[in-house]
C-alpha cells in the first residue's frame, strides 16, 4: 500500500485498538457537553468566515500580518455586532479561534477591563461605551524601554497644574518612552499610562492615566505624541506592539483613573484602601491563562500523536517493515509526559478557577481570614504560571522537534504555536518575579507556623515531614502507581526543600538574592505538588471506567517522570533510596505502553478540530502526504516556475555573464 | 545619569572589575592571532559591502527573503571573483558572515563536496568546472516526502535502460517526491538524486544520479519535473528548501555517480568498495559542525552577558538603588553554564578535528586497526553532535529569555539565531538515530573488552569503576573544583550507565528499542565525559596564568552543573552521597561570583563585532537603548503615521460607519 494511504489506515488502527471513549474526556476537558457543544458551533462560525478563517500568516512579514490583521479585526467587529454577540466567553472563543493575537487584542483583554475595575462612576459612564463599541481603541502603556518588571522604577511623569486642572504628561528620557505595549504602534486611538504623579512637588507614586493618542478623525498622531511600532518579535506579529514618547502634552484632571487613588481639585491626593480584588483580578488572569496553556499544549500534543502514528520511519530488526515513529520508546518517553502536562495544566487551571470563585465569595461576605486566602491564592498561581509558562513553552517545542523535518515547517503549525506561547514566560509576570514571590509566601507561612497552622494543606504537612530520617516506604515499581504515595513522595520534597531554604535565609540574613537558585527550587517543588494534588483531583473526578484509569496512568506518568526529571531533589537525605530511584524509572518504561494503548483517543478528547489545529500533520483522517504537498502548493514563490529576478541575479551566474 | 548613558557605563565597569586579558582566550578560541586577523579582514569585507551587509531579513516574509537571497547570492560570487577570494576557508567566513543560509548553500555545501567525493575521474573533470563557476547551481536530493532518516526506504526508482544507455529515473509515489533539499525549490539548475537502482529487475540499492532540473537557458523546468518550493520554515528562510517529482526522466548511464558503485555499460553492477573515508568524511563535517554551534552559543552569551550587564531591572533591598539585571543569581545560574557550554564545545570540535587529522593519517599510512578507530570517532561525534545541537538550541534560547521583553524581539537578534540553530537537531542525522548509534558503539566495545581493552580511553576504565561499592572521595565543595575528581566521577557515571544497559539489552534479548532511553542516558553521560574531558584539556592548553585559572573556573562550573543536572545518575549506588549532592550545589553558587569577575571579558574572547552579532541589545559598548529605538524606526510600518487601509478598515471602527 501507498505510503499516502497507509498514513490514515495506521492511524486509525490505532483508534480501534484503544478503548476508551474519548467523549467522556472530552466532556471533562471541555467543561461539559454543552459547553462544548456551544465552542464547536463558534469555531464552526470562524472556519466559515471568508476572512476570519484565513490560515496565511506563516507566508506574511510583520508588516504584512499587522495590515492583515486589521482587515480581520474590521471583520471581526463585524461579526460580533451582526451575529449578535455579546457574552463574554462567547467572543473569548471566536477571538482566540483566529489562531493569533491582533492589533485590538489589548483593547479587549486589558484597555476595557481595566476602565472596568478602576474608572470610576463617571469615568465608566464616559469611557466604556466609547470603547465597548470600538470608536476609541485602546493599549494598556505601562512597559517602558528602562523597565519592565520593576513598575516602581518608571519615568514617565506626570505634573498636576492647578490653575488650568490638567495633568502634564511627559517622556523625560529617551528609556522613559513607553515601549512594547500591544496596538500602541498604529492601532490605539487611547491608552492608559502609567506614570509617576507629583503633585505640588511631591512624587505620590505611579498612577494610571486616559491619554489621548491619535485624532478619531485621521488617526494622526496628536501634537506633542511620537508613536510608532517596535518591529519584528518572535510572537504576536500580527499585533502592533509599539513605542510611544510624550512631549509635555496635557490631559483633564478627570483622565486619571480614580476609582483608588484621587486627585481632588485642589490638588488633595487621597491615598487608595487597600484593595484585595486587585489580587484577586490578577489570579483570575492567570488561572484563564493556565486554561489557554492546557489548551497550546493539548493541541500539539495532538498534533504530534497524530503524526507519530501515522509516519513510519526506521526498518525494525527483522527489516522486513518500518516502525511508526510512535512505536518507539524515546518518542514516548518524550511525548506522553507532554500530553500528561496539559491535563494537569486543565485541572489545575480548573482548580485555580474553583478557589477563585471561592475566595470571592470569602471576601463578598467579608469573613475572616481572607487576606491569608488571597495571599496563598496568588502566590500559587504566581508559582504555576511560572511553571507552566516554560513547561508548556518547552513542551510546544519538544512536540515540534519529535516530528522531525515536518515539523520544522509552518505547515506543522507547531512553530506558529510555539510562538505565539513562549512569550509567556515573559508577560503578565516574568519567571524570575513570580518564583521568589511564590518562594517568599512558602517562607512566610513557615515562620507563621504553628500558629497559622492550619492555613495551607502544604504547609500542614512541613512538621511531619521535616524528620530527615524519613524514607520512602515504595518497595516495589507498582508503588509508585499509588497515587496517594505519589503525593506524600511530593510532599516531603516540597516540605523539605522549603526546610532548606529557610535555613539558608537565615544564615544568609534574609538576603534573598544569595538564595535565589535554591528560592526557585523551591517555587518549583511546591508548583510541582500542587500540579499533582490537581491532577489526582481530576482524576478522581472523571466517571469511574477505562477512561478515569487511562487519565491515572497519565498522572502516574506525570507524577514518575518529574521524580526522574529531579530525582537528585527526591534523594536528598536519602528519603528515596538508590534501589527506589531505579524502580521509578522502570515505572516509567512499564507506563509507555499502557498508556500507548489509548493515546490517540486521550488527544482525541481535546476535540480540536482540523481547523483549529491548523496543521497538515495533524489532521484527525491522517491524510498528512496530501496535505503537506496541498500546503506547499500556497507558497507565493510557487506562483510561477521561474523566480522574480532571474534575470537580474540567476541568469548572469549561470551564463557567466557577470 | 539617564539609563541610556548609565548602560554603557555599567558594561564598561564590568570590563574594568574584571582582571583577565581576552586577546589570550581570542587567540586559544579563534585558532590563533593570524587566523583570527584574517577573519576579521574578512568580516570587514562583508561589513562594508553594500549589498552582502544588508541585516534587515527580519522584516522579510520567507518569499520576499528569498528573492533578497539571490541577490546576495549573486553578490557574493561577485566578491568571490573580484577579490580573488580562492581559498576554501576565506570564503566559508565570507558566506557564515551574511548571517543566514542562502539558495546556493547546499551548491557550495554538499554539491559540490559529494561531486569531489563520489564523481569518477571522467566526472569530476566534466562536472566540477561547471559547479565551481556557477554554470550549474546544484541540490542533493535525499530526503523524500515518506522517508528522511531511514535511506534505505527512499521510494525514487532508477531504471537501466541498456537499450539507450540511460537511467529512467522516477517517483511512482506521492511520497517519493523529494522534500527538504535546500535550492531544489526554484534555484538548482541540477541534483545530485538517489533513487532505489534497479538493473535487470534486480534491486541493487540507493545510488546517487546527477539530474538536470532546469534549463540552464530560461531556468524553465525540463519536461517530466515536477518542482517547487516546501514553503516557509522555522529557520533557513533565505532558502528555498524543495520538492521535486521525476516523471520517467532520462539521464545518461554517465549520470550514475560512479567512483564507489559502477553501472557498467552492459548492466553489470560493480559494488562499491567498503570505504571507511566516507566515515571520515562524516567526521570532518561534524567537527565543523561543532565548532559552528559553538560559536552560535558563544554569540548569544556575549549578547546576553552584555545586556545583563547594561540593564538594571529591580530594586535593590535599600530601595535606594537597582540590580544590573547581571546581579541576579538566578541570571548567573543561567548564562554561566552556557557561557562554559560555549567554551567546551569548542574544545571538544579542536579535539575532533585532531583526531579526525590523526584518523587520516593512519588511514593513509594503511596502519592496523583504523576501522576500531574510525568507529570510535565515528561514534563519538555523533554522541557530540546529538548533545550539542540540543544544548546549544536550548542555551540560545534560555540566553534570549534571559533578556525578557528585549530578547523578544528580532532586534536583539536571539530569535534569528536560535531559528538558524535549531534544525540542527534534526539534520545531519536526526538525534534518536545518533545516540542509538553512539549507544550500541558503547556497547559493541564493551563486548570485546578485555581482548580490545585499550582501545578506547574510556572503556578501558569500565572495569575499574564497575565495582557498587565504589564511593566519590569528594570531601568538601572545593574538591569538586578538582578537574581531576571531576573527571573520574563523569567516567564513573559514564561506565555504571553503559553497564546498565548492557545487563538490560541482555535481559531485553538485544531488543534496542526496549532500551532506548537507557541508550539514550548512556550515550549522553558519554558524551558529557568526552566535552568535560576535552574542556579539561583545553583548559591545560591556555597559557597559565589568570586566563587560564578563569577557563578552570568555566570548566569547574560546567562539571558540577552537570552533575547536578543529572544528580540521580551520579547518586546511583550511591557513589555521590546526599552530603556529597549538596557539596555540589554549594560548589555551583560559589563559582557564579568567582566568574561574574570576568564574564564579560570572557565572552569578549569570543571577538564578535557588533556587526556579526547584529543585536541592538549586545553592542560591544552597551549602547543599547539608542539602538534599539534606532532599529525600530527602521520597521516598515513606521515610514508612514497612519497605516495602510486605515480608511478601510479602522476608520469605519472608530467612526462606527460599520
């Protein structure tokens, strides 16, 4: 048989030989058959679309996908308002359907939501509508080209004149211009802008403010604004990130944003409360983006089961056949770990969203003891964010490097999503922040014990597990199939490195700097357990059957491969022995095949369809030949059969006329 | 101080601290001072060309880089002619020095190099002329569709026809097409094409065939090609990466690549000798190899230890002051290792190409045992190839993330480079096939011990380190700054995992597959004892002194952060102790400050110019801020304020004319 026809028959062969049903997932992973059933209809919408279905970003520049861009968001807008959609999640999904991030993107996901939470009354009644029907476009201008991280070193000024009730707003220095915003370039007409206020000479710290960038007329730049776009990223090259310098320009005293923080008339700044639901905005961001992170790692996951099944390479030892390139070991080894990584990022993302909505309704009531709830809260998704940013980052790319050639072209998709996710590790906190700040709660709530003792599940369990005489009681590999060992084993290593880097703390005198690499181990073990303990949770919240065993033997895997990812950590103290370490490594070789048996069905149960996926490799028929050669026919250059410019540049080589 | 004039400052400090004189590192990195002289003339060459210096391919969709790449192409033949560039070596420098692959790459690569190697006298007389003067543009068509790896699966058919004393050369499948091979999309005038030879029905295996595609008069395709290019990739988008179908195409018998393997004219075939330089030849090219990453990895430590040595980003515990993002140890814990990764990979392609020149002269000479020889450096550079194209992908992008928002973007060059690196994990024997390769070659020579017992360095210790009972007589941090214990802790490791497998494939029935992770961890812990080794040896040849002792430092630092990296294996039986473990880690945030001292000298030894390294974020004088706003202004979308289709798609936004 063909090689182009063997590829769908190998795969589905192994659908048949599975036997599970991917649906009973799908409904875990997907938040419900109606839910799902709601998603599919957008996409649907989406695919359908003359222009909102285009898949050619990989053949455009930066500059050529900003201009598509805006024809897409034209469109886009387009289709909200005549398809009559207004719910929230609804719009999430056609917008995050598109397959890249636009100009608008900041706009949606930033500029509007925060007039929300820190326009006031006023400021809300004024702004909102404007935006919400897109006749201001807006960027959120806080990143300057001197800082990123450290908010409370940015230059941008801002100076209050009484006498005419204006703010001045300037770009002091060349690194205070505003620098990497999205739609800030050549999209926004608006931003908010953070910038230092002083008033009567006194510096009261960074506040956000409602400048004006462009006319709505012409969308020229307004006197005393220099904008512009920051060129060619790795990701988002659809989105105008951009530059921004102020010249001295003036805003209405009204332009701050005084929900908190006020500025009155006569020049009175009144401080801001505390305001805990900032937090608590901040977690709910990231557990939707932890979701978005399940979601990246799940699609190429898929992508790449699906090739490996269907792509024969290597005789095997008989020589009279080729193995799938799933048959073999490593690409297992390196594959399912990846798959068992985005269903623990679904449940703890879930998770995250469960205790979010908990806390919220802690704090609604006013109870008690919310602020250690928050605090734990955001810390923990400080530290999965973190975690799953590069995990999932890492894994985009192992998935691509496992698919060979194929998956080194756009055709794959894999690159795009790759792309389009690493940037993670970077925006809405980067790594390095978010790990010590999880890293200073873990400590924290140490030295608060045992009084506070019973504030964490974790740190519940520090004393018990502190004994470094304690050993791992697993005698045999199937041990450490028992999920509830898997936790303690996960337990006593968090407990213990957290031990560790308290005592260096102290004998470093609280410099946290000189703790920094062991501050990360830490952050790393605890993200680590709690990614667990989600897991386990998930598992056993799937109907009992093949498919919550198919789901353990994932978390099996999990839980097995990051021992031998740190197993250095697992062995401090000897707490796993050396014979121990040896048998979760057969653990893991024993789980490959077991969970072989399903894999395809466990992708299948994302329920991405062919157009979300977008890749030739990774269709659900396994028709990949077909599709690559269809693929490659897109190619401009394929446009004609001699290149543009032979004459100039190929003719003379080859006929010597140089 | 503005931070734009602070980060020039802030680098130049660090040059200052440090106490080390690079030239002496430039001359052992750069192969001496004459050598690196003339490298540097030639990077002027390219630098003050017109055309060849162009560096704006970042702005460029895959189409629009090619067309440009002709014209460079066209450009660097020019020069080639008109400076009288005639040395092999001048003119390698020149091509690396335009920064990204070309359609003539593979001409230049692999054409012409397999011409030389597998042509027959008559041949390369008739042939090479052509290809050397550019008559002929030419592709090495391998890969097809349906197979990379394995060869021997390749579907093309060639076909005697004694009749005509031709081959008809044929792709009687979708997936025989052939795909991947660079300058087969729309540049080579001709191929070299193996294809499966059939003579007299008999099947006599993969042959190679020169096959013209296009007419070297108008470059139209010839009758029965089929050609066009693959479409965009991750990297090497300068190129036109192919695929071409044959449809019974005739070729004479004199297109069969004949030095090795005959067609005779009566259709008897001539097997092809056993030559062992077609091994060596593999060798010389890895080598190379080698050294091209190590240099890729020493470009993006010098971009980011100049970066994290000009940027501040954090408060300082006082409030009072900033970090140099460099302060961090996080950031050291990071760059460090991969600076040292930079440094030993090129120890370890020096050491290759010596034992590749030793290797030649034996072979010449006709001594005994060069095939145990050739196997070992056969061997050996795959496991060094497998391990470095991963690490050094990885390590460029751990330095690129290291710089956060500014390494995201294409101005810091970090992304062009990893895009450039990375598909060295998949060619040039994809990573799977080399360590299984370098594996069962562990194992072989394992067999023949102890009749074979000094062939190898490293084996001939097995026996000494096969004993469990053995323990590391590391007593403090310090002695794991012996190079020496460091060495034998690497061998000991390196012999108990390759001991392992051996007990496993036996238990396995020689089952490789069953295996291949353990093979896998048995060729990297081979290949991290060959780079220490080599790093070891490099180190002793640095002239003594502070040079030397900072190489130490480098080497020192690259022995225990793969210990710890790898901290089970080096704990299996407990030869390292959990005391021993923490020793290690100590050992690891001791020497981050020992080399902070001198790191920007260290990569200063690299003696990139600004021009090579093309980042605004990497400038030799930390000028970084300027360069970034000037790169910007050079994008596109900035030569106007308002962008193109403004009027058609965000005016009916924002004036709500929907």
């Amino acid at each position: 048989m063909e090689l182009k026809d063997l590829a769908p028959r190998l795969l589905s062969k192994e659908r048949a030989n599975g036997d599970i049903d991917p649906d009973v997932l799908t409904n875990v992973l997907r938040d419900g058959k109606a839910a799902n059933d709601r998603r599919k209809q957008l996409v649907q919408v989406i695919a359908r679309h003359p222009v909102l279905s285009d898949r050619d970003m990989m053949f455009r520049s930066h500059t050529e996908r900003y201009a598509f861009g805006l024809k897409k968001a034209f469109h886009y807008v387009k289709l909200l308002e005549e398809g009559g959609y207004t719910d929230a999640h609804d719009r999430w999904i056609l917008y995050k359907t598109m397959g890249e991030p636009l100009g608008i993107d900041v706009h949606r996901a930033m500029f509007i939501p925060t007039l929300e939470n820190q326009g006031d009354d006023e400021q809300r009644a004024k702004w909102l509508p404007l935006a919400k029907q897109f006749k201001i476009l807006g960027a959120y201008a806080q990143t300057e080209l001197g800082h990123g991280s450290n908010v409370q070193g940015i230059e941008t000024v801002a100076t209050f004149d009484k006498a005419t009730q204006e703010f001045i707003v300037d770009s002091p220095t060349l690194t205070s211009r505003k620098w990497w915003p999205g739609g800030l370039g050549k999209t926004a007409t608006h931003a908010i802008v953070h910038a230092r206020l002083t008033l009567d000479g006194q510096d009261v710290g960074v506040q956000a403010f409602i400048v004006q960038l462009r006319s709505t007329h012409d969308h020229m730049p307004l006197p005393g604004i220099e904008v512009g776009d920051i060129g060619p990223k790795v990701g988002f090259n659809a989105v105008d990130n951009g530059y921004c310098a102020f010249h001295r320009i003036r805003i209405p005293r009204k332009n701050m944003l005084m929900r908190h923080a006020k500025v009155l008339p006569d020049g009175t700044f009144v401080k801001p409360q505390s305001d805990k639901l900032v937090y608590l905005t901040m977690v709910h961001i990231r557990a939707y983006l932890i979701k978005t992170l399940a979601m990246h790692m799940g699609a190429a996951a898929t992508i790449c089961t699906r090739f490996s099944a269907a792509r024969i390479q290597g005789r095997t030892p008989d020589l009279k056949g080729e193995f799938q390139v799933l048959d073999y070991q490593n690409q297992q080894h390196k594959l399912f770990p990846r798959l068992a990584i985005s269903y623990a990022a679904h449940f703890a993302g879930s998770s995250l969203i469960e205790l979010h909505d908990s806390a919220f309704d802690v704090i609604k009531e006013g109870k008690q003891r919310f602020g250690a709830k928050l605090a734990e809260l955001h810390a923990v998704s400080s530290g999965l964010k973190a975690w799953l940013a590069e995990h999932v980052s890492d894994g985009i790319e192992t998935c691509r490097r496992l698919c060979g050639g194929h998956g080194f072209t756009q055709a794959s998709n894999l690159p795009h999503i790759f792309a389009e996710v690493v940037g993670a590790i970077t925006y809405e906190g980067t790594s390095d922040v978010l790990t010590q700040q999880h890293g200073r709660y873990l400590l924290k709530t140490l030295a608060s014990l045992p009084s506070n003792e019973k504030s964490t599940k974790f740190l519940s369990q520090v004393a018990r597990y502190s004994d470094s005489k304690l050993r791992c009681n697993a005698e045999t590999r199937q041990d450490f199939g028992n999920l509830d060992l898997l936790l303690e084993v996960f337990q006593v290593r968090a407990a213990r490195v957290v031990l560790e880097l308290a005592g260096h703390m102290n004998a470093a005198n609280n410099d946290g700097n000189a703790c920094m690499v062991l501050m990360t181990r830490a952050s790393t073990s605890h993200a680590e357990l709690i990614l667990l303990e989600a897991f386990v949770q998930g598992v056993r919240s799937v109907p009992s059957g093949r498919e919550q065993q198919s789901v353990a033997h994932l978390c099996s895997l999990f839980g097995a491969w990051l021992i031998a990812q740190s197993l250095g950590d697992f062995r401090q103290h000897d707490y796993l022995s050396t014979h121990q370490a040896d048998l979760v490594r057969e653990q893991i070789v024993h789980l490959l095949p077991v969970i072989r048996k399903n894999c395809v069905l466990l992708t299948d149960a994302w329920d991405f369809s062919d157009f979300e996926l977008n890749s030739a490799i990774g269709r659900y028929d396994g028709d990949i030949y077909r599709a690559l050669v269809k693929r490659a026919a897109d190619e401009p250059l394929n446009k004609t059969q001699v290149p543009k410019d032979y004459e100039k540049y190929l003719k003379p080589l080859i006929q010597s006329s140089l």
